[in-house]
C-alpha cells in the first residue's frame, strides 16, 4: 500500500518498507490537498490555484487522468463508494457534484445567501449528505436524496473553520475544528454536540481523524506541535504527544500507523499502540507537508464499477495480487468511452442503507425498518401456514390409509350368501335353494378390527386437537404483530399529523408578520409620499 504526502511535490511511499517510490510535480506553490478514493484506485489532488485533477499510480510514474474543468474551484472530496461522483466546493460559495464518466456536473446545490468560499467538502458514511465549511464558519449540510440544503452548522465558539471531516461510520457525526484550539462532535440529526473539547490546542487545530480501528477515538494536530488521542464516548484525552516540529496535518490507516505532516517537510510516523518515539522519519519534502494520506485497503470490484483506466482488476483477483506497488500493468490512459456499462446510476453498492437523507430523518420520515420488520413478520406468518397446509394433508393421507387398512363391519356384508359345500339331504347345495346364513361362518376378528378402528380415531381426534391448537397460538401471534404494526403506523401518523399542524401554525404565524410588515411599509410609504407633496 501506499503512502502519500504532498507539498510542492507528491510523493508516494511504500507503507511497508517505506522507500519512496514516485514523485509527481506539474505546478508552482503548494498544493492544497490529496485524498485517495474509497476504492483505492486513484488520487484526487486540489493544486494552489484551485485546478482539480484525477491521478493513477502507474508502473513508474504518477499519470494525470482527468482534470476538472471547473474554474474558481476551492475543495474536493471523492464520493464514499466509489469514485464515478466528486464534490466540488468553490471560492464564491458553489457546491456541486461532477460525474467523472461523462464528464458533467450531475448535481448543483443552491448557493446560501451568505456567499463565501468552501474550504472544506465531505461525504458521510451512507452518502446521504454532504457537508461543506465556508470560510465564514459556516458548515453547509446537503441532502443527497432532496438535494437542498437541510441544515446551517453555526459554532457558537468560533467563526473560523479549520478542519472538518464526516465520520467514516456514523453518518450523522461531523467533526469540526477551530483556529480557536477547539474540537467539536457535532450531530447534524438533532444539531447538538455529542461532544466538545474546549481550548485542547493553544493554537489552531491543523487536521483531525477518525481511528479506523475504534469508532470512538478521534486523532488532532495543531500548530502548538501536539498531537491528541480522544475518546469521543467518554470525552477526554486518552494521549498525547508533543513534538518539535509545527504539525500541520494528520492521517491514520488501519495498521494503527499515524503519520504527522510538518511545517519543516518532515513527516513523522508513529504506531499509536506506542507513541514514545516516531517508527520512520521521511524527509523527502523541503517544503511544508500541507497533506498526508494512506492509500485505503482495496476491495473486490464489484461488475458496477466504472473503471477511469483502460486496464480493470479482475474480480476473482485475491486482495493479496492487489497492494501496492502495483507491477503489472502496461497501460494507464484514459478511455471513459471503453467502461463498463452500469445501470443505476448514482446508486453505490450500499444505496440500499441511504434509506434518508438527514432531513428525512429529522422530519420522522425514515421508518423503513419498521416496514422490514411487518415484511419478515409476514413471511414468517406465511412460511407457518405452509407447514400447518404440509400437516392437512398428512392428516387426510392417514385417514385414507385407516379407511384401507381398517376391516369393514356392515350388515350387508353379514347378510351375504355364498354358495357352499354343505350337504342337505344327501346332495350337495349350490347355494340357490339354501336359506343357511354364512354370517355363522364369518371369522371371528371383527372384534378386533373395531378396536384398531376406534384405536385410530382417538389417535385422530388427539392429533387434530394439537393442530387446531397450534394454528390458533399462529393466528394469536399473527394478530398481535398486525395490531402492533398497525399501532405504530396510528403513531407514527398522529406525530406526522401534529408536526404538520405545528409547521402550519408557523406558517400562519409568519404570514400575519408579513402581513403586519406589509401594512407598515404602506404606511411608511403613504408617509413618504405625503412628505414629498408637502415639500
């Protein structure tokens, strides 16, 4: 796998022996930022003047892919699954998502009243929404499914946004850091604070992390040259680590490894098990280390995905032929035309979690789980019928084979005449003229075939007893789960209902103050108009 850093140059390192492996450089000054995709096939790099452009990791080199032909862009940030949708932030305040297949912007989000340029852009873990910090402070959420700006983040402590990134697995944490020195957890699902960490940096917050080990440890830099490990659950400071160098950026992989970026060009790179010492010290930079990441583990492509190269991995290819450096390829260029085709588009292999966005779910709509349940209930219910149908017709095979099985004992059968070999007055009968009954001469087992007979009835009436029982606690339990289903959705209606009367109350609330706006400006205006006639 690889490691990447950025300052005026790229630089990609091997994780696992650390040997710088490619340098990549095309423009003056700093760059802004570097990110990998979620699929860990190509980098996404913001240069100093804003040009956004999509990078592969060839055999020897760093090729240019693709670049964003968007003017006054500001921010990026790769679409959590996948890489086919990019959100682009510019300098005037623009959000807007581009299609790198087609190469077009797909979506284009309303611009806040407030303009200002869009330092920071991020996905949460179900893409449902995306956040973008302006540099007035401001945090915009976007909804991906309504696509509309659902909620405005204001930090009462600050007005400076310094770091800000979505959890990798809950979707509604945002992380948000300050020039203050603050550390905010922000829930955007009911916009409170899960968590605030006041004043942990004597100087502004450079970058933050998420542990992708521990879902409640968080990882930040600031230019005070410290390093905090925190537990958002019980919010505090579990470690810290201070250096001698001004950190100006942060990056942790699954291996536990942390790589410090440094105003000095040198990166830092510790084992978060043991922060006593730094692992490996890379100095390939002269300049300021503006950014680092690690290369995400690869996963199996999946037949949607839509290849930005001429050459695919092969699904069947183990996960062990796909890390880094990659050896075997012949070919990077460029053919969007020769990808393979996908059918729902924008729909990423997980869209069947992004249910809602966040405002669905602020607004009570998100309930599919319940529905989930009432289907499985019902299956459940349906696959219980069937059983009880398979033990019916089992019910009537054994009452066939008693019928069968069972000896007959009917007066017709006692009062039948057969002919028979006795002998009446020294001649034998032929049956004809006998008035003998052979009913005499019956076997004498009748009695017993009526007790395997009734023997087997009672079996019967004991077997259908239990059915009939069983089927009824079915039924029982099957009523229960409707009524209780039914219950929830009077509930959920009467909540909808109630939020529905509330927000029309406020709509009357605020069109009377309109009302009453509107009278006073033709007041105001009849005064005007008097006064300029006076004059």
């Amino acid at each position: 796998m690889y490691f990447s850093s950025i300052s005026s140059r790229l630089l990609l390192y091997d994780t696992n022996s650390w040997d710088l492996k490619k340098s990549y450089w095309c423009y003056e000054g700093i760059l802004r930022d570097i990110s990998w995709s979620d699929d860990s096939k190509y980098l996404l790099q913001v240069n100093s003047k804003g040009v956004v452009e999509i990078l592969s990791p060839a055999d020897h080199d760093i090729r240019t892919l693709q670049h964003i032909p968007l003017k006054d862009t500001w921010s990026a940030s790769f679409h959590r699954e996948g890489h086919r949708n990019i959100a682009i932030g510019t300098r005037s305040g623009n959000v807007m998502i581009w299609d790198t297949k087609n190469k077009n912007i797909t979506k284009t989000f309303p611009t806040p009243s407030q303009q200002s340029c869009v330092n920071f852009v991020s996905y949460n873990a179900k893409n449902t929404s995306l956040a973008a910090s302006m540099q007035n402070g401001d945090t915009v959420i976007y909804g991906l499914v309504s696509n509309i700006p659902v909620l405005t983040v204001k930090l009462s402590c600050s007005k400076s946004i310094s770091a800000m990134k979505f959890h990798h697995e809950s979707r509604s944490l945002l992380g948000l850091a300050t020039d203050e020195g603050h550390i905010v957890i922000r829930d955007i699902t009911t916009n409170k604070d899960k968590a605030f960490f006041e004043n942990v940096h004597a100087s502004p917050v450079s970058d933050i992390a998420y542990s992708l080990i521990n879902r409640d440890v968080l990882l930040s830099t600031g230019y005070d040259k410290i390093m905090h490990v925190y537990d958002v659950r019980l919010q505090n400071v579990v470690s810290t680590i201070r250096t001698s160098y001004t950190l100006t950026s942060l990056a942790i992989n699954a291996d536990n490894q942390v790589a410090l970026g440094t105003k000095n060009g040198v990166v830092l790179v510790y084992d978060l098990r043991d922060l006593t010492c730094p692992t490996k010290i890379l100095k390939g930079h002269e300049e300021e280390v503006h950014k680092v990441a690690f290369q995400p583990i690869r996963r199996r492509m999946v037949s949607t995905d839509i290849s930005l190269r001429e050459d695919t991995v092969e699904v069947n290819q183990s996960p062990q032929k796909l890390g880094s450096p990659v050896r075997h390829r012949t070919s990077d260029m460029f053919f969007v035309s020769d990808s393979p085709p996908r059918n729902n588009l924008d729909v990423s292999p997980q869209s069947g979690d992004a249910k809602a966005d966040s405002f669905l779910v602020m607004m009570g709509l998100d309930k599919s789980n319940e529905i989930e349940e009432d289907v499985n209930k019902s299956t459940e219910f349906e696959r219980k019928s069937d059983r009880h149908d398979l033990r019916y017709r089992q019910l009537d095979a054994e009452k066939n084979i008693s019928k069968i099985s069972t000896p007959i004992n009917s007066r017709t059968t006692e009062n039948l005449v057969f002919p028979s070999p006795v002998i009446v007055n020294g001649a034998p009968d032929d049956g004809r003229g006998s008035n003998v009954n052979l009913s005499l001469l019956k076997p004498s087992n009748s009695t017993q075939g009526l007790a395997v007979e009734s023997k087997a009835v009672e079996e019967l009436k004991d077997f259908i007893k239990l059915t009939l029982a069983d089927v009824a606690d079915d039924n029982r339990n099957y009523f229960l789960h409707i009524m209780m289903a039914l219950t929830k959705q009077k509930l959920y209606l009467e909540k909808q209902l109630s939020g529905m009367t509330e927000q029309l109350q406020n709509m009357n609330h605020i069109q009377n103050a309109l009302v009453e706006t509107n009278r006073k400006l033709a007041f105001e205006i009849d005064q005007l108009k008097a006064r300029q006639s006076y004059l």
